[in-house]
C-alpha cells in the first residue's frame, strides 16, 4: 500500500468512502454505477472489486478476458470524486490507435478526453491538463517518458495533486517489448512471428522510474493474456513487489468463439488457403459479406492477403485501391491519416474486411467483428488476443487459425515437444499448432499456467474441464472436439454472409444447398533470383561513407532519433543501390532514381555532395589509377597475342602427312596387363605406365569370426538394455495410470452429480 500523503491539497475520495467495510464498500460501488449505466450492463464482480481495491489506496493487476470491460474500471473509480476535484486519470496505451477509439468513447459517455500524440500535444492543450480540463488523459509511454512538454506537466506539484489514478492498458506488452530489450527477443522464432509486436521500445524499461515518482496515486495494470512468469517480470519492471498489488480475476475463457484450426495446404507466403474463405461477388456482395479481421505476422504479408481476397471475390488488382469497398491493410507503418480513415471506415461499416498486423490486435473495442483469421503459427498469447477481436457483442465470433504443418527447424512432432521446455515462447508455438486436445482449454491452460497442453490426462487439463462443466460453458465445438463440422465449416465458408452466418455456425449441416466447388490449389513455379555480386572494395568504401554522412546530416538536421531511426529513411540498402552504380551516377536525379525519391529537404543535395567529395578523395584517385593500369594491361595482352598470331605459319603450309597421321587413342585402363594396353607399353613410347592401387589387405577368417563374435554381444546388450528401459517405463506409466484413473473417477462423480 503506497504511503499516506500528509498534504491536504492533494485530491483525494471522501472519507465515507474510505471508512467503509470491504462488503459494504462493494454494494455502495454497485449502487453509484446503477444508474449511470444500462440496465442490462451492470457492474460485473472484477469491476467492483477492482474499484474497490483502488478506494483502499492498492496497487491493482486486474486480469479478464477480452471483452470483459475492463477499461470501464477507471470511469467507475473516476465517479467516486467530487466533480469539484477535477481530478485527472493518466492512461498508458502502447498504439495511438487504441487510444484514439477510448477518447470516443469515454466523450460519448459525456466525459472529457484528450490522446497526447506530436499532432494535437500543443502548449494549449498542456495548460487545459494542468487546469483539469480532460477527465481522461491518454499518452504512449514514450510520450510520458521523452516528452519535455509533458514532463513539465507531470511533475508540477498542481498537476500531481489532481493525479487519482495512472492506468497500464495492456500490460502484458510490458514483457512482450522487455524481451526485446533484454535481447532475448532475437532468440524466439514466437517473437518474431509478430512484426509490429517486435519494435524496439526502451521507454517501456524506465516506466517504473517515472510512475514513482508520484505521491499516493494508485497504479492499474489490465490486461487479457498474461503469463505467470509475464507478471513477474512486469512487477520488477515497474518496481512493485508482489505483496503490494492485488490481483482481481474474472472469467479468460470465452466459450461464444469456436476455434478452428486447419493446416496450410499451401505455402504461408502465398495465403492461397485464403482463396476457400470468401465467395464471388455474383454470390456473396462485399456489403454483406462477414465482418473480418485477417492477421498476418509481417506487414508485406498484409498487401498479399490482400491480393489473394480480391481473387477470390473476383475483383483483382482492387487491392491497388486505397478506397476499396471490399479489404483494407493497417499496420504499424501506414500513415496517421490512411489508420484513421480505415478505422473509421470499418466502425461505419463501408468495408467488411480489414487485412491487418498485429497492430490493430490491442483493445480495440468493435462489436461487428464476427470472425478472426490468423495465417501462420504464432505465440498464443498474441493470437488470443487476435481472436479476442471477434463476438464482443455477445454473438457466437468464429476464429480461423491457419498453421503450418511443419516449420523449419521448429518442434513438429509430440514425441520433439515432451522433450522441450514446455513453458518456452517457440514450444508453446509449436505445440498450439499440432495439440490434439481442446483448443479452448489449451488456450486457458496456456493463460493460467504459461504452456500448451498436449495431453487430456494433464491435471490442469481435467481441473480445467471440471470447470467448465462447473460454471455452465456450453460444449466446445472446436476442431479437435469436433473435427467433422469443422471440416464441413470450412467447405460452408464461401456461402457465409451476414444473414446466414450465425445458422452455419450453429450447424452446418443442415444448411441448404451443395458444397461450394473447392478452389484449386495455384502451383507457383520456384524462380531463382541470381546471387548478388560481391561489392567490390571501392563501393564498399562509398557505401559505409553515404551511411555515415546521412547519419551526420539527420541528427544535425532533426536531433537525436526518438520514434524512428534516420536508417529507416536511408540505410545500406539505399546506398548500395548508388555503390553499385558509383561508375555510372552524374547528377542528382540518378540518385533520386535509385534510391525513389527525395524524403528529407536536401537529402538530395547532400549525397551528391558527399559522391563528389569521395571522387575527388585519394581512394577513389587511387581506384581511377588501377582500373587505368589495368585497361593498358589489357591492351598490351591483346598485342601480345595477336603477335603471336601473325608468327604462326598459315593451315595451308602444314605437310599433308602430318593430316593423315592415326590420332593416338587412350588405352583402355580395364585391360591393363594385356598386349598394347597401358601397362605393357614400354616407357620408351612415350606413355605413362599405369599406376597400381593397392586396396587393404584381407581380413583373415580368425579375424573375421572375432568381428562377427563382437557385433553380435553388441548387439544383445543394447537389445538388454532397451528391453529393461521399456520394462521401466512400462510400471511407471501403470502406476500413473492408476492414479489417474482415480483422478479422472473422481472428476466423472463430480461431472454425473453436476449434471
């Protein structure tokens, strides 16, 4: 509990508030937030409690499932103070795009919000937040740490008197960007599946030193997916032990989606499996197509995700189209302005798909969503996220998982993953593609305990289905609990739009009509690229100089790099493209044809200047020098031999006998020993004599019996010792089995006296 502030100018509840009994707090919570929400979305348990925690002054980690309204915990603590107070809550979002869509909302919810981003932090807006304008301040951490503007504001003690409460929203990126800077991130073919996740953010190491720094606020952290070991580390980030955070739990599974899992038929590159998911136009028309989120691992697989759709719904090369009524892309790298239009687009309904990173997979709140596809393996707690996109609206949501049956160098059999550490990012991966168990229960296992399940006799696997039963999830349909309708799914899923789609999902069997025809599988001819010629040391020389000058060029003209790196404009793929040409660049508009154009005013200019400056250096003196030396060896070569050419006597003057000599035959190396074969040539003809190989010597029959003696006791003692290894395993695996048995006995009484 953080220490008691003496100060009285420090907004604080009133002390009814604080006075009041754990129980009695909770039902006076429940009675304020009644009226000020529907009737049919009253507060649920987690909030309450949460609430209530944060009255009492306790650091929170609430952990609930998407959906669950988590973000509406702040607005109920925020309902406690006197309008009087004007008290602020800071709120921490890692995607400007999450924080945009809460500022509608809480400003629809008649509350005053402000998202702090380069466009919109003005010296205006600063004075609004210190005089308590926005009820509801949202930043990214990069805001709240490097912006001088706003650490202004932070530590000004008026500002820090209004503080009630600072808000983590999905906290569980605060592991997933500390492995990046722990450079663990580089070890984890997980981490990387997930492009826009693997950025590169120090800022979100130094939170805990900043939020600190605060006097009596209390901290909440929310979040959908988080592993033990996550939570561990989240709390060493931001320097709170665990004896001063209380944890607040509600429901993570959500039993209104059904997974499906189908293996890649064809290559993760091509996203060809996405050719079965979507109808012609003739028969389904994009506006009543189903609401679709479609995640890719990197941001160049969104463009062709975006291709293959448009194939699919017969309207190719639409994906050119910035204003395509059908699919949209967005991802970490896609202008301001071209995320908001998307985002507003799919909220007003003017395209049912959107092709996406990771990116767009963070607290956005769209309850049209009614199915996720993800292409590729990934690590799940990610793709729990993803497929938390979909049925926020209560309706049955569909998430679709395409994995590879094999990734290289990954874990591709069970017998591969028991010998793994089951809680390491890539086993978890791995094992979430091939696990034959409910992938519902796989997901909660992996939430609750950090790893993918791979057995039914598991002890968490059967606690974790008695509960189930226990709370009153209807069955899971998912492809491995049934694997018939899942099959039958994935053949209905050109038919789907939004009339008929709750219908297929519910059973798609009973739907009308024959099987779409399946779209037949597109083989692509492997095409070689030729293998890039090595630089040569004078263009290697040049590219490191034009690397190096625009790095120069960049912090003189911009400052330090904080968001983006001066290599993500010009880097070594740019100036190798002028290396190469180093021979053959004149003037400015060749660079700008290499490189694409002009970024930053006078880039331009300022690597011709650095090309003309390198010319006119001793290198590049000294590379004009030996290619000249080298053009006159040439030359010289050239009159050499065609000297020699003019000496040789004409054809005509060669003796006619000299033509009809026998050409000399090689002899036949098989034969050798015969008359006239190599061997029995003499040397004195000129030839070579054969050289004899002489192989080893063989072995002699006492020899050879005591090799075979040897083999055979080689052989029967590692027959004994496989024999005694399966005798071992044998009565370990039955006394086990026992103890199952009685495990799975109890589970079943408790199961028939439910039911």
């Amino acid at each position: 509990m953080p220490p008691t502030k003496d100060k009285s100018t420090k907004t604080s509840l009133a002390k009814k508030w604080i006075r009041m009994e754990e129980t009695e707090l909770q039902q006076a919570i429940v009675d304020d937030c009644l009226p000020r929400y529907p009737e049919n979305e009253p507060p649920k348990p987690v909030q309450v409690d949460a609430v209530a925690n944060l009255v009492k002054g306790r650091h929170t980690f609430v952990m609930a499932g998407t959906g669950c309204g988590k973000s509406r915990i702040s607005e109920m603590y925020y309902n406690l103070f006197a309008k009087t107070k004007k008290a602020v809550i800071l709120v921490l979002n890692p995607l400007d795009a999450l924080g945009d869509n809460q500022v509608k909302e809480k400003v629809a919810q008649h509350y005053t919000a402000v998202n702090l981003k380069n466009q919109n932090f003005t010296q205006e807006v600063a004075i609004d937040i210190q005089k308590g304008k926005y009820n509801f301040v949202y930043l990214s951490p990069e805001v709240f740490l490097n912006n001088e503007m706003f650490s202004g504001i932070y530590h000004d003690s008026a500002f820090q008197d209004r503080l009630a409460l600072i808000v983590v929203d999905e906290a569980h990126m605060l592991y997933s960007w500390g492995l990046v800077a722990n450079k663990e991130a580089k070890k984890s073919s997980a981490h990387k599946r997930h492009q826009d996740r693997a950025v590169f953010r120090p800022s979100y190491g130094d939170l805990g030193r900043q939020m600190m720094a605060t006097e009596n606020t209390p901290v909440l952290l929310l979040s959908a997916t988080c592993r033990p070991i996550a939570i561990t580390e989240i709390l060493k980030s931001l320097k709170i032990p665990e004896d001063n955070i209380h944890f607040s739990h509600a429901e993570l599974t959500r039993p209104e989606l059904r997974i499906l899992r189908f293996p890649m038929e064809s290559s993760l590159k091509s996203a060809n499996d996405l050719l079965d998911m979507f109808g012609r136009k003739e028969e389904v028309n994009s506006k009543e197509m189903v609401p679709t989120l479609i995640y890719s691992g990197t941001r160049n697989a969104t463009f062709r995700v975006m291709k293959v759709v448009n194939d699919a719904h017969g309207t190719p090369g639409e994906e050119n189209n910035p204003d395509s009524l059908l699919i949209r892309r967005y991802h970490a790298s896609t202008g301001d302005m071209d995320k908001d239009d998307t985002i507003s687009g799919y909220e007003l309904a003017d395209f049912p798909c959107i092709s996406s990173t990771m990116a767009l997979g963070l607290g956005q709140n769209w309850k049209r969503v009614r199915r996720v596809i993800h292409m590729g393996r990934g690590d799940p707690s990610c793709i729990n996220q993803m497929i938390g996109r979909c049925g926020r609206d209560g309706k049955p949501g569909l998430a679709i998982l395409f994995v590879e049956p094999k990734r290289k160098f990954g874990l591709n059999t069970p017998e591969a993953i028991s010998k793994a550490d089951k809680q390491e990012n890539d086993t978890r991966m791995d094992s979430l593609a091939i696990t034959p168990v409910c992938l519902r229960i796989a997901f909660s296992i992996d939430n609750k305990h950090g790893y993918i399940t791979m057995d039914r006799d598991d002890l968490n696997y059967l606690h974790e289905e008695c509960r189930e039963v226990d709370e009153g999830f209807a069955p899971c349909k998912c492809s491995n609990c049934a694997p018939e309708e899942a099959v039958l799914l994935k053949a209905r899923m050109k038919q789907m739009n939004n009339n008929n789609f709750d219908a297929i999902l519910e059973n798609p069997k009973d739907v009308p009509g024959p099987l779409p025809v399946k779209s037949p599988k597109v083989k692509r001819s492997r095409v070689t690229k030729p293998k890039e010629k090595k630089l040569r040391p004078i263009e290697l020389l040049v590219l490191n100089r034009l690397v190096e000058c625009f790095n120069c060029f960049f912090i003189q003209t911009y400052g330090r790099p904080r968001s983006f790196l001066p290599e993500e404009i010009f880097g070594r793929t740019e100036a190798n493209a002028i290396a190469r040409k180093l021979d053959e660049v004149k003037t400015i508009d060749d660079i700008a044809k290499l490189i694409g154009g002009e970024q930053l005013d006078g880039e331009l200019d300022m690597l011709q200047k650095t090309l003309d400056e390198f010319r006119r250096g001793p290198e590049y003196q000294a590379y004009l020098e030996e290619q000249e030396e080298y053009s006159k060896h040439i030359d010289n070569e050239m009159e050499r031999l065609q000297n020699l050419k003019r000496k040789l006597p004409p054809k005509e003057s060669v003796p006619a006998q000299v033509e009809n000599l026998p050409k000399q035959t090689r002899p036949n190396r098989k034969i050798a020993g015969l008359p006239g074969s190599e061997a029995s040539m003499p040397e004195d003809r000129g030839v070579m004599p054969v050289t004899v190989r002489v192989g080893k010597p063989r072995a002699s029959a006492s020899e050879v019996a005591e090799n075979k003696r040897l083999r055979a006791e080689k052989k029967k003692k590692k027959e004994e010792e496989e024999a005694k290894r399966k005798s071992d395993s044998q009565k370990k695996w039955e006394a086990d089995k026992i103890v199952l048995e009685e495990i799975k006995n109890s589970y079943a009484d408790k199961r028939a006296r439910c039911s």
